[in-house]
C-alpha cells in the first residue's frame, strides 16, 4: 500500500498504512523521510482558472476513487496509476464552475459496492465496479436532494459538498443550502442505499410536536 497525496494532479509516493483518519505508518520516519521517490502521477485534465480540488480519495482493495475538478467520478488502479473507468455527472456538457466536493461514501456489502456522491442538487449511486449508475436508485441513478423537504423543489437550492456516513443499508447526509432567506431547510436525511428512498429525516428546525419547537418564532 502507498501513501496518497492529492492536489489538481493526484500523486502516490511511499508505502503505507491506510486508516479511517490517521495513518500508523512506521516505514517512514525522520531518517529516512528523505528517501521518498514519486511512484506514479495522474493528471486528471480537469483543472482550470479558478478551480479547486478538495476530494480526500477512497482506497478500497487495490482501487482509487476520487473526483476532478470538474466533479467526474474516477477509479484509478493504486498500484501504477492508470485509469479503470470514470463517470461524468454532467454527461459532456462543458463546465468551468467551481465544484467545492470533499469526498466520496462507499457501501459495501458481499460483492455489492456502491459509491455515493453529489453534483448539483443530484445525490449518485455508482457501481464501484463499473462505474455505471446504479439503475435502482432513485431515477437511473440519482435521486433530487431539493424532494421531500416539504416545499416546491424549483424554488430550492439544495446540495452536498462533504461525503455523508454509510450505517446499515442507509446513507446519513446532511446538505448545503443558502445562508439567506429564501432558503432550504437543512435537514440531515437517511436514504435507503438500494432505493435512495428517505428513510427518516431530523429536522434542524423543528417541526411542530417535535422538541424544541417552542423555541422558534411561528412560521
């Protein structure tokens, strides 16, 4: 295993131990730190004035998953670096805005494993293997992050810039929405990883009955 570095350009160096936060790596230390040679580079072609890249890849048995610039999913083999698929949410079309995406959730279960991310107001399931949407998620793929918050979605901006926690069978996300009125509430929702169906919702404001209620203005 390798000790990943990601920038506009992704970089694999040195050995080491991957963790869920922290590394425990002792092959590298103050003597021989100096010693580190690049491996292998990737240039993901994506970067542009302006853009940034905030992705914290996924290293799942012998694979990269990451995002570019331009918010295309990859799947990079870790051991020399060369591409083994990607996914382009935007199908094409030419973009040059800023996506501020921090990482991916995986799922996995037997030999099932789904990768989740969001692009715009669209939450994907793609297959970890193929890179493929998942077609029984939400609609070929994708489910609307502005549905089910109990408003008009065309009057909604609704997204999610940071991966969100696999637990069971559901995807915990929360989302971002605007910090000025109108705007989205910003409820942190359970999503079914098979379906992209709701399965709860804890509302940040709360609703009438709910605790906490009484301490909001009316409406």
């Amino acid at each position: 295993m390798r000790l990943i570095c990601s920038t506009a350009l992704l970089i694999v160096a040195v050995v080491a131990q991957p963790s869920p936060q922290y590394s425990g790596v002792r092959q590298i230390n103050r003597e021989n730190v100096k010693k580190v040679e690049l491996a292998w580079k990737y240039d993901t072609g994506d970067a542009f004035p302006g853009s940034e890249d905030q992705c914290r890849p996924l290293f799942v048995e012998g694979v990269l998953y990451l995002t570019s610039p331009k918010n295309r999913l990859l799947a990079l083999d870790a051991g020399d670096g060369h591409l083994l698929w990607s996914f382009d949410p935007a199908f094409g079309q030419a973009t040059n805005t800023k996506h501020r995406h921090r990482g991916l959730t995986i799922y996995v279960s037997g030999s099932t494993r789904r990768l989740f991310y969001a692009h715009g107001p669209y939450l994907w399931a793609i297959d970890a293997k193929t890179g493929k949407p998942v077609p029984s998620f939400g609609k070929e793929g994708r489910i609307d992050l502005r549905d089910g918050l109990g408003r008009d979605p065309r009057d909604l901006t609704v997204g999610s810039t940071s991966p969100g926690v696999v637990w069971k069978d559901m995807l915990i996300l929360g989302s971002i929405v605007p910090e000025s009125l109108p705007s989205a509430p910003g409820d942190i929702r359970a999503f079914d990883v098979n379906t992209g169906q709701i399965r709860w919702s804890f509302h940040t404001i709360p609703h009438p009955g709910e605790f906490g209620y009484e301490t909001w203005p009316a409406d």
